[in-house]
C-alpha cells in the first residue's frame, strides 16, 4: 500500500531568531495546514542581502523531496508594487518576492514556470505592508500544500526580475574562462560560479584571483599546507578558493562579485 506522503516546505529568510517573525510565519502556515512538515534552511540570510539568499536556495533546494514548497523571503522591497510569485521549476515550487531571489534556480532550471500571485483569498485577512512573509508567502505556501494548484493562484508570467550577474561564467573564444566569486560562506571558503564541466581534465586550469595565482586543486582540506591557497570542489558543485585553517576571502582580501580568470596549458 502506498504510504501519503507528507507535505513539506522549508522555510529561507533573513529575519534572525530573536524576533518573532519566524514563528508568525510557521504560526501562519499551521493555521492552514497543520499537517504540513516545515524545515527551516535558515533564518540568517544578511538582512536585505538578496545574492545570499539566492545562493543558499540553490545549494539547499535538491537535497529535499520532491513536491518540496519553499518559502524564500529577502524582500528588502516588502509593501512596494513588486510582484509575489510562485515559481515552479524541475520538482520544486518556490514561493517569495519578485526581486531577484529566484535567479539562480531560473539558470538552473530553463524550464520553469512563474505565476504572479494576484488571487487576495489565499491571503491573510488585511496583510500587513511590512511582513508578507507572514501574511501572504505563508498563507500561499501552505495553500499549495493542500493542493491548490499554481495556477489558481494568478497568471502566467515571463518578465522576472532577475540579478545583475547570471549564474553562468563567461566562456571566451580562445576557450578561457572569465568566472567570479558568487558567495563567502561562514569559514571564508569562496564559492565560485565554475561548475566542473567547464574544466577540461586534459588543461591544467591557472586561476587568477587579485593578482594572485593559483594553480592547487585539492580533494581535502587536510590535504592542504597552512596558510598556502588551494581550490577545491565544494559540496553545492562549484569550485571554491580556501586555506586550510584560515579565510581564504580575508587571506587573499576577496569578496563577493570579484573577478576570476581561468586560463588553461595543455598537458605535456
């Protein structure tokens, strides 16, 4: 016999834990569907920090089941004429603000849907203009956990606000790569936007990262000698800058958006 399976929806948002904003937010969507399971990605996203958020989305979203509703809100424009949407995209649904947030799984999923949530009666009664994450994400999320589908909820869209910056590095014509660093994680580790198809086994890749050159690539952190950089592929796919022990960002002084440039010699 086949077992239910049991609704869940995560929640990604920047409001800390000492308010109580995180709990008004599960408290809503409780009231709607007391049966659902929600796990918390985490509440501390830097406030406003919109790039974080979509990072940590991407990273976080295909470790969980399918069906899987998440409730993502960095919504620095909360109360604004920007949109509420729903994204359906591979066997997610996403739930927040159009600002953005959401770029990193359009790249990741070309496929994907985008309603405008217009549909009022899923709302909470009189939302407030400063938590929507409370009075409208909540309250639809937890709809679509029922069931309701997405388009119930408004019309298809294709005009999404997206990041300056797409996921994707550029690839140049003599075949070299013209990367950045999209995230600092909390140990000072710098996520890139390479992904290992763009590295040929045969080259060896040279990476050039504010006038510094790196060119170990390492499979552990413990294999590394202290204090001496090294790039290693991290667990959300990417290549990522490190020192064993340190900051690789305070170490070589880098930050998010800095350029990383990836030339290759053939092996001889």
């Amino acid at each position: 016999m086949k077992t239910r399976r049991v609704p869940v929806i995560t929640l990604l948002i920047d409001f800390g834990t000492a308010d109580y904003f995180v709990g008004a937010v599960k408290g809503a969507i409780l009231s709607v569907n007391p049966a659902v399971v929600i796990a918390d990605i985490t509440h501390e996203i830097p406030p406003q920090d919109i790039e974080a958020g979509a990072f940590t989305l991407l990273a976080a979203y295909p470790t969980f089941p399918p069906a899987t509703i998440h409730v993502a809100v960095v919504d620095p424009g909360v109360g604004s004429t920007r949109r509420p949407i729903i994204v359906r995209a591979g066997r997610s649904l996403f739930v927040g603000p159009d600002n953005g947030l959401f770029t990193y799984i359009y790249d990741r999923e070309p496929s994907h849907q985008t309603f405008h949530v217009t549909a009022e009666k899923y709302f909470r009664p009189s939302p407030s203009t400063t938590f929507h994450g409370r009075d409208i994400f909540a309250p639809v999320a937890a709809a679509l956990s029922t069931g309701v589908k997405p388009a119930a909820f408004g019309h298809l869209i294709a005009d999404e606000v997206r990041l300056a910056n797409s996921l994707k590095p550029t690839i140049l014509k003599n075949g070299n790569i013209e990367a950045r660093i999209i995230h600092i994680d909390h140990f000072g580790n710098c996520v890139t936007n390479i992904t290992r198809d763009l590295l040929d086994n045969a080259k060896r890749p040279t990476l050039l990262v504010r006038k510094k050159v790196i060119r170990t690539f390492l499979d552990s952190y413990s294999a590394a000698s202290s204090n001496t950089p090294f790039a290693i592929w991290g667990s959300a796919g990417f290549l990522e800058l490190s020192v064993n022990g340190h900051s690789a960002a305070k170490k070589l002084r880098l930050k998010r958006g800095d350029p990383i440039n990836v030339t290759f010699q053939q092996r001889s």
